[in-house]
C-alpha cells in the first residue's frame, strides 16, 4: 500500500515533424492501437493511479477525441502553443489545488513501457519518502537525452540537455528516461521558477531537479533495467521496430504458454491476444486487438484476426480467412477463403471454403449479426445477409445467398437449377462461319 494517491501526466502535444504525416504522432498505431493507448494503458495497469491528464497541442481534437471514447478516467488539456515541457507538465496545477499525492509524468509516445516498471518506480519513490524521483537508464550511446548529472559524492544534483551540454557532460552515458515522479505539493513551487534561458528556448521540465536540489529536497534516481521501454517513436521506422519489439515479447509470451509458432518471423500477434496450449499457429498470421483463443486450434497459414474473437477449442481457421467480432465455438473449421464478421458460430460448424457473412449494410452504415448454430453446414461460396441465422444442423447449399432464417435440419439453396444446352457452342462457332 501507497502513502498517497497518484495522478499521472502523459505529454502527447508534440507535432512529431519525422513521422512525415498529418496525423498527430500519438496516434500512430501498432497492432491497430494508437501509441497513445499503449501508454494510458500501462498507467491504468499500475493500479494505483485515479486520473489521467493528458496534455495535448498537435492536432488537439483528434487525440481529445481518441481519449474521450477510451479513457473514461483521463482529461485531456491543451497546451498552446507548445513551450516545453515545463510549460506542459505546469498546465495541469489548476487542477491539482491541494492535491497532496504524486504526479508521474510519462510521454505519449513510449509504448513499450510496462506497468510493472512504473510500479516498481513509483513504490520505490515512496518508500526513500522521495519527494522527487527520475528514472535514468544507462546508454552506450547517450545522443540527444538529457545527461544526468551528478557531484563529486554521485549525488544526482541536475539534469542537462544535449544542446546546452559542456563535452564533459555529453559524456555520461546516464540519461533522463523522461519519467518523473513527483510529491506534488513539496516540488510544485518549482513551476513558477522554471526559465527558458536555454539553447532550445523551452520551459524544460528537467529544470525541476536543480530547484529541488536547491531547496534541500529529496530527490532520487531510478535506474530502467531494460533499455527498450523508453524507446520512444519519432519516425515510421521507429514504428516498425517498436512494433517487431511488441509482437518478439508476445510470440514470446505466448510460446511460453504452450502454442506453437511455426516461423515466429512471419507471425504478428498483438499483446491483448490469449492462446491456449497446443494451438498451431502456422506462417504468416495476422492477429490484432483483443482476442481470446483456446486449446488445440490450427491457425494459418495467412489467416487474419482483427479484433474481438472469441476461439474455442480445436477450431480450425485456415488460409485466407479473415475473423472479425466473432465468437467461434469449439470444432468448427472455417477452412478457406472465408469472411466471419460479427458473428456467432455453434460447435461442430463447417463453413464451406468461400462462404462470405454480408455483415454490413452500406446504405445504412450499420454492421449486422450473422447466427450459425451448433452443427449446420454452409457449401462452397455461400452469402450469408446479415441479421439472418442459420440454425442447428441446416444445410445451405453451394453458391446460395442466404437472407432468411434457415429451419434446423433443412436444407436451403438459392441458385438457378442447372440447365444444359447440347452442342451450344459448336452451333454458335459454325453461325461465324466454321471453325478454322
Ligand atoms: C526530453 C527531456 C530529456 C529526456 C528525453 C527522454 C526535457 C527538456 N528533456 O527530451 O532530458 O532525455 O525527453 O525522451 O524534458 N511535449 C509537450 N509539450 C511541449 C514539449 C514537449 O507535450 O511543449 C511532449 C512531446 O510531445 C513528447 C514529450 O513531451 O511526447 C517529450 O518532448 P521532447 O521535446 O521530445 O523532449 P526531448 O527533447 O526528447
Ligand atoms: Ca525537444
């Protein structure tokens, strides 16, 4: 148990000029989820924090609302224009009048920090009673971090940025992480100090450990044990490694656990997915959001699971599928070349290589459910139009589309009888003239 309750401030104002976009840099996705949500998550898993402010700028209504229709917990504030950050984390006092707790402050754009780390950093600023505590990390190569810096005694007495840095100072390989904690109502005073009589001409938030220092407060530091978490997205390519980062620590978790991964290289499955043991997974799968699959499925190759999938046991998902919304129960095989959408699927389902769900109506833009109870068959290339169900062991025929219920038992096919038309194409080749 804590001694005080925890706010946390999560800096997402910047442009992000590298990432060469429109979209503002937090919410750039990985897996389908924004940066954003990665990092208000991980402080939401800590459990110990109540409020979220979230400090925006960049393309401010678009971040405001991602974080309104996600985060019930979190208050996002502007910040124009962006003087540093300072002026950012200054812009939440209004707020925190006699809030006597701390304050973390992280940035929007690290996903790869875990909430086992804050937690850890945030009891040990309780329990040294810190009242300002900063997470370092040590780097081979310190370029463009801010350098921690210490006396003669190891005391940690400042932090200083790369641009205003003797040579001296550039050296040090412990740098600033960029997360804080701070007992607010001992270190807030240092707001009203901060100068921006510096090369970057910023209010900089790092400047609060000197005035600290100097009012002979308790300031520590935190050591990161792995370096990866502070990884911070300025680029598209930053997204890409942060991405193979994520996915190598889930395939990881997930093998763990008892799923086999035939080529972990070509296999992208999203942190917020569970699989039971002796799950296949075969190459090239794609598997984003948050799913939960059981026991002894095979899935792939190429398969593709966006989101909200519900697997059972020994299901099959084969190639060029792709999964949506969908509860699947156990023993069903979606085999190939299937789109299950909104969905609900019994035990002992077959559907047919090709079968389509129609889930979504593009004139009233609504997405509708498809119903397959347990044992009913769909054939090949079967349209199943949304809201319809197909009850307990029906059969529909190949190349029916389906837009009523289906009767258990019955048997449903919508396609014209076959008719044949004898030596049709000899007479139509002899009409132009005979054959060559
Ligand atoms: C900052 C630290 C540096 C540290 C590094 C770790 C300062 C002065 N320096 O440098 O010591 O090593 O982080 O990554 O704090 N932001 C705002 N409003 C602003 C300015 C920035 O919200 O006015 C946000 C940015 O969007 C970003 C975060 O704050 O998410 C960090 O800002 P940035 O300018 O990238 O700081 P760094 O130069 O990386
Ligand atoms: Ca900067």
């Amino acid at each position: 148990m804590l001694n005080k309750k925890v706010k946390s401030v999560i800096l997402a104002a910047g442009k992000g000029t590298r990432m060469k976009s429109n979209m503002p840099k937090v919410l750039h996705t990985i897996f389908n989820k924004p940066l954003l949500g990665y990092v208000i998550d991980a402080v939401n898993n800590i459990g110990l924090v109540d409020e979220n402010f979230v400090i925006v700028g960049h393309e401010a209504e678009l971040v405001k609302d991602y974080v309104k229709s996600n985060y019930e917990n979190s208050k996002c504030i502007l910040q124009t224009p962006q003087l540093g950050t300072g002026d950012a984390v200054n812009k939440v006092t209004p707020f925190l009048n006699g809030f006597d707790g701390y304050v973390i402050v992280v940035c929007g754009d690290t996903p790869l920090i875990e909430a086992d780390t804050l937690r850890n950093f945030i009891e040990f600023h309780d329990n040294n009673s810190a009242d300002l505590t900063v997470m370092s990390a040590i780097f081979e190569n310190p370029k463009n971090y801010g350098r921690i810096i210490r006396d003669k005694n190891k005391k940690f007495v400042a932090i200083v940025e790369e641009k205003d840095a003797t040579p001296e100072q550039k050296a040090v390989k412990e740098i600033n992480a960029g997360i804080y904690c701070i007992t607010w109502n001992k270190v807030k005073e240092a707001f009203n100090n901060l100068k921006n009589n510096n090369a970057q001409g910023e209010y900089y938030l790092t400047d609060i450990v000197k005035w600290a220092v100097q009012q002979n407060l308790n300031v520590q530091s935190y050591i990161l044990e792995n370096n990866n978490e502070i990884f911070g997205i300025n680029s598209k390519l930053h997204l890409a490694e942060a991405t193979k980062i994520l996915n190598k620590k889930s395939l990881i978790r997930l093998m763990d656990n008892g799923v086999q991964i035939t080529d972990p290289d070509s296999t992208f499955i999203s942190p917020e997915t569970t699989i039971e043991a002796d799950t296949l997974i075969l190459p090239n799968v794609y598997i984003t959001g948050k799913n939960k699959i059981g026991a002894k499925c095979k899935i792939g190759p190429f398969a593709h699971i966006r989101d909200g999938a519900v697997i059972g046991n020994n299901v099959r998902i084969g190639n060029f599928v792709e999964i949506k919304k969908s509860v699947i129960k156990d023993n069903t095989n979606v085999s190939h070349l299937s789109y299950i959408g909104d969905s609900e699927l019994g035990s002992h389902v077959n559907i047919g290589a090709g079968t389509i769900t129609a889930n979504y109506d593009p004139i009233s833009k609504v997405k509708r459910r498809t119903i397959i109870k347990d044992g009913a068959n769909t054939g090949s290339n079967s349209v199943l139009v949304a809201p319809v169900t197909i009850n307990e062991m029906a059969s529909i025929g190949a190349g029916s589309v389906i837009t009523k219920d289906i009767e258990a038992y019955s048997l449903a096919i919508t396609r014209a009888p076959l008719r044949k038309f004898s030596n049709w194409v000899k007479d139509k080749i002899e009409q132009l003239g005979g054959n060559k």
